[in-house]
C-alpha cells in the first residue's frame, strides 16, 4: 500500500504545480463492447469479429438495409444493468432506445440506435484506491459504427463492428487528477473483466475512452460553476495515454487563461509520437442530434424481481475485496492484488473453513501457483498430507535417538571417524520401524547427527 500511496502522492503533487491557481474538471465517457454471443440489434455472431475478413459479419439489420427490424440483445442489457448494479447505479425501471442522428459513412442507416433520456443505469459512485469517489451520470446501451481506413486517397469500410453492443458509460465532472481518471479508467477494466460483462482489450478497441477537460479558478470551484467551455480528447485507447493528454492540456488551457482568453470548445486528438493534442474535425453539438424514440423497439420495463435476480450473479467489486483483505486481514497490497485479480478469494475462504490456517493457505496460493489448480477439498487434503508426513518425521527422529542411545559404541565408532558404521545404525532403525522408513531420509538424519 505504502508504495502505492507514494506514487499517487508523487502524481498529484507534479499536477499540483502544472495547475498553479487552477483546478482540474474532467468528466470521462468510456466505450466498452459487451462480451456476448451476437450483435445489438441483429443475430451476427461476434464469435471471432476482431479478426475476421471484412465485411463478413453483416446482416440487413446492421447494414441498415430497407425493411430490416432491430431485436434488443437481451443479454447486452443484461451485462449493463450488472455493470450499474456494481457501481452502486440507479436502476431505472422504464427505459427505451433512442435515434440519435448524424451523417457518417461508418454509420449506414443515418442514425445510431443510442439511449438518451431513459438510460438503462443512472447516477452511481466507484470509490478509487485513493480515497478519491467518482460519480456517475448514467450508463447506456448503444450499438457500435463500422471502422472507416484511409488509404491512397480513397476510404474502405468495414462493417463487422457496426452493430456490436456497446456500453457507455458517462461519469460527472467529478475526477480532479489526470492521475484519478487514469485509475478510475484502471479500475472499470478490471470490473467489467471480472464482472465478466467485457473482455475490454484496448489494443483491439474493445474499450475506448474520451475524457472532457476544463480548469477551474478558485472562485469558480468554491461556488461549484463549472468552466464555460470544455475540451474532449476523442478515442484513446490507452490509459497511460489518456493520463499524458491531460497532463498536456493542463498546460496549454493554463497558458490560455492566463493570456486572458477562454479555451476554445473543441474535440481534439492525442498525437502519441509528440505527447501533444491536436484539432480535429468539430462535430455537431448534442442538440443537433434530433433524438427521438425509436419506434422499431418497444419502451422496456424492468421489475424489482429480475433486478434482484442479477444482483445475485454480481460478485464484490474487487478493489472492495482488495480493501477488506489489506485492512482486515492484515495482507500486503500485493498478496490481495494476486489473489483478487487470479480469483483465488473464493477458495482461499474456502479451504479456511476447512481448518487450514489462514496465514498458510495465502502464502501457498500467492506462492505456489500449482495450489491455484486445486478445489478446497484436494487444497485442504494436500495440507494434511504434509501434515502427516510433518508427524511421520518426528517419529522417525525418535527412533533414530533410540537406536543411537541403544548403540554407544557404534556412535564411538563413528564419531572416531569409522563412517561406514552408520550402515550398521541404518539397518537397526529399518528393524524397528519393520521396514516402512525411507532409507534415504534415515540416512541424511544419521548425517545430520554427526556433522560438527
Ligand atoms: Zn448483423
């Protein structure tokens, strides 16, 4: 832990003095692809999507074709309420999905099948590492666009991600540290991975993020108004990256406040080889959307059952079990890191109430990776088995001080340096144990006993 506190206090120090008599706004919108069987809105399979040649995941519905009808992907929405489930989310019993348009090739029927004034989850917390809450405002459901690649002047498209169920999350204007909104970033992956609702590979843009950015004066944080413009980074896919954008727009916006002007309001780029944000095409403000209801899909209406029926598939969050496992258990922040992020802590109690000791059973698990493969039973037999051989030992260390006690001049003889001897001493304890001792372990004791 101490480590970690460290580090967080180098972070937020070095911000500190890159922010002057400013406070950092971010608010973060996070793109997550649900981990199921077929698309959003349509029967293509997502089995092996990421790979696949072009264009070979498609149906009418997501290629937005004449008389196609979208169906909901009953187990994406599903997947959602048990991310908002997690991150302690109001769960909305009504909510419906919306057509939110805008002209883009990636996007074939003109519109996107989005949610806007009825999100599946709204306002829910997750408490950082480092003491810090973030806020959420909502979480949605919405379907994925196409990819679009530019090549010799011409643009190609590929519509095999077109149509996957996406999950977006929108935090408040509630993180103050481009080190937290790294963190923040940290800690949904591991959830929806553990929750298993994503497999959130960021390489294969399974998770994207878009943090907005402003700065605060003093004043303005006091009286809780927010900046009147604010900056968003568009598409990272790295949290180390989205963490060097904020730290870059820290200065750039500092040093156009302090020239006395306003920031402009604009969506931007990371340039990863220069560290640097850059312009990019400006897109239509939110009320140019022209959202309404889609009128293809029925308003859903979920009830207090089924809500309480998932919660029971929701494990503990694991920066929870992580906490209970450090401050209560007594664990270094490491062992409680290898035992949540290998999901080990079910067995880990498991084999505890099997009467191994606690201590024990953690340091073999976070040790000894081949206890990992076992179930409590095998665990707490493999214990036993040990135990007992523990015991077998001792016993032979008595018999072994027997026949030294009953041969006083065959020890003298040894120790006047006739090693041979032993053999002799070895043949006596095989007698009495009636053959069941293992002669290489009786042979190291005689060794132990006259070395020095
Ligand atoms: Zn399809």
């Amino acid at each position: 832990m101490s480590a970690y506190k460290d580090l967080t206090e180098q972070k937020l120090s070095l911000e500190k003095e890159l922010l002057g008599p400013y406070r950092l706004v971010v608010g973060l919108e996070i793109h997550m692809h649900v981990k199921t069987d077929h698309g959003m809105f349509c029967a293509c399979s997502t089995e092996g999507v990421y790979d696949a040649p072009s264009n070979t995941h498609t149906c009418p519905v997501c290629l937005g074709l004449p008389g196609a009808l979208p169906v909901p992907n009953e187990d994406a929405i599903k997947q959602t309420h048990r991310l908002g489930i997690a991150f302690h989310c109001e769960l909305n019993k009504e909510s419906r999905f919306d057509r939110k348009h805008y002209f883009y090739p990636d996007l074939p029927k003109g519109y996107q099948i989005s949610q806007y004034l009825k999100p599946l989850c709204g306002e829910g917390y997750l408490d950082l590492p480092t003491g810090s809450r973030v806020e959420l405002e909502r979480i949605h459901l919405e379907e994925d666009t196409a990819k679009s690649f530019h090549e010799g002047g011409k643009t190609l498209i590929d519509f095999n991600k077109s149509g996957m169920p996406l999950i977006e999350m929108v935090t408040k204007p509630s993180i103050h540290s481009a080190w937290e909104a790294a963190e923040f970033g940290r800690q949904v992956r591991e959830i929806v991975r553990y929750l298993g609702v994503s497999d959130a590979d960021m390489e294969k843009g399974q998770m994207r993020v878009e943090p907005n950015i402003s700065l605060q004066t003093a004043e303005m944080a006091k009286n809780g108004k927010l900046p009147d413009y604010k900056v968003e980074i568009k598409n990272i896919n790295s949290f180390k990256f989205m963490e060097k954008a904020i730290l870059y727009e820290i200065k750039r916006q500092r040093e156009i406040l302090e020239s006395g002007e306003v920031p402009l309001q604009e969506n931007r780029g990371y340039d990863e080889a220069s560290g640097e944000t850059v312009p990019q095409r400006s897109k239509e403000e939110a009320h140019d959307y022209r959202y309404f209801p889609e009128p293809d899909i029925p308003p859903m209406s979920f009830d207090g059952a089924y809500f309480e029926d998932l919660k029971k598939t929701v494990k503990r969050l694991p920066e929870e079990t992580k906490k209970e496992l450090i401050e209560e258990k007594g664990l270094s922040r490491q062992e409680a890191d290898v035992l949540v992020s290998e999901d080990l802590v079910d067995l880990l109690y498991g084999v505890v109430d099997l009467g191994v000791v606690f201590d024990e059973a953690v340091n073999l698990l976070v040790n000894r990776p081949e206890y990992r493969e076992f179930s409590a039973e095998e665990f707490a037999a493999k214990i036993k088995e040990q135990s007992n051989k523990i015991e077998d030992m001792a016993a032979l260390e008595t018999v072994v001080g027997e026949v030294l006690a009953e041969n006083p001049q065959v020890v003298a003889e040894i120790e006047s340096g006739k090693d041979s001897a032993k053999e002799y001493l070895l043949g006596q304890v095989m007698r009495k144990t009636k053959g069941k001792a293992d002669p290489v372990i009786v042979r190291r004791l005689l060794t132990t006993r006259f070395q020095g």
